[in-house]
C-alpha cells in the first residue's frame, strides 16, 4: 500500500479568518510542516508561492479553505488559489482536497486525491441543504472530530485510499451533519 509520507508536506491553507476555516488547524496540530503556506485577507502576490508549492512538493499536499468546483478560493473569494490553470503544476503523490465541492474539481482536473464533496461548516449550510436538526456547537463538534481523525491518519500513515472507508464507519448516525459531510467524501485513483 501506498502509505502518506508526512515527511515532505506542503499545507495550502487559504483562511477567509471566519469560523468555517477556524477549525481546519486541527488537521495539522502539532505536526511538522515542511512547507505551510497562510493565505488570509491581507495576503497580496501570492500566485508565485503558490504555483512554486504545487510544482514543488512531491509527496502530500493538502489544499484547504473555502472554495467550488472551480477550485480553491482566496480568502476574498474574488479569486482561485487552486484552478484549473495551476492544477496542472501538482505533483503530489498524496493530495487531500478539504473544500465545499473539491470532489467536482478533482474529478474534473482527474486529480488522484482525498477530496469532500458539499462540507457543513455552518448553520446556513446545513439549512440549505435540508438539515436543520444540529446546532452550531453541534456541527462544530463533528467537525472537530472529523479533523481530529484526518490528523491522526496522516500521523500514522494511513493510506489515502482508505480514508473514506474508516471515516465513514464511524459516523455519528444521529448526527445529519456529519453523516451528510462524510458520506460526501471521495477518493479518486
């Protein structure tokens, strides 16, 4: 099996500094990082550190924030950190896509990939998508839980290709929001 290689990591971390993106640390807490890159609303001439981290990092990626299946919104969502111009320069063997429709766009770009499909974050989202039974503190702990569990899995070198499989036996099955948020993951070979 093709197990995670912490060693080499780059984190693309695009933090609009709300409380959907507050809680995404928790995937690399205490963990060391060979290249991190924060994105936040004063970031300006990023697409240079960028593209130079895609291209460079050769073993695990992980692309979090906000973003579509277009790709990785900046933090002002007046732009794409990740596209589908730049998609291109990623050589990662291991990429983990944490945003609302990454599965679309790794599919699109035939991107090998841990990615989510539609993530609750928030009370909104959860009402757009017809679920109204769990509070805020209620998603917030689902996905503490769940970003607690991805850190744990990449400090043990679980392979991404069963990823999927382990979160989803243990969902909360009275929890609509964890169940939707982790039923809605892929990986794609």
């Amino acid at each position: 099996m093709n197990n995670i290689n912490c060693e080499t990591m780059t984190i693309i971390y695009s933090n609009r500094q709300d409380e959907d993106c507050s809680l995404l640390p928790l995937i690399w807490k205490d963990m060391t990082i060979d290249t991190f890159i924060e994105l936040d609303l004063n970031s300006v001439d990023w697409e240079y550190i960028v593209d130079n981290a895609l291209s460079n990092e050769t073993e695990t990626l992980i692309l979090v924030g906000h973003g579509t299946s277009q790709g990785l919104l900046s933090p002002t969502f007046n732009e794409y950190v990740v596209h589908e111009n730049n998609v291109k320069l990623i050589k990662a063997k291991h990429v983990i896509c944490l945003w609302c429709h990454a599965s679309s766009f790794t599919k699109k770009h035939v991107l090998k990939s841990f990615s989510s499909s539609m993530f609750i974050t928030n009370i909104e989202e959860a009402y757009d998508n017809g679920l109204c039974r769990q509070s805020q503190d209620e998603i917030n702990e689902t996905n503490i839980r769940f970003y607690n569990e991805i850190n744990a899995y990449l400090r043990n070198t679980v392979p991404l290709c069963e990823w999927v499989d382990k979160l989803s036996d243990i969902i909360d099955g009275d929890n609509d929001v964890d169940t939707f948020n982790r039923l809605g993951l892929e990986y794609d070979e």
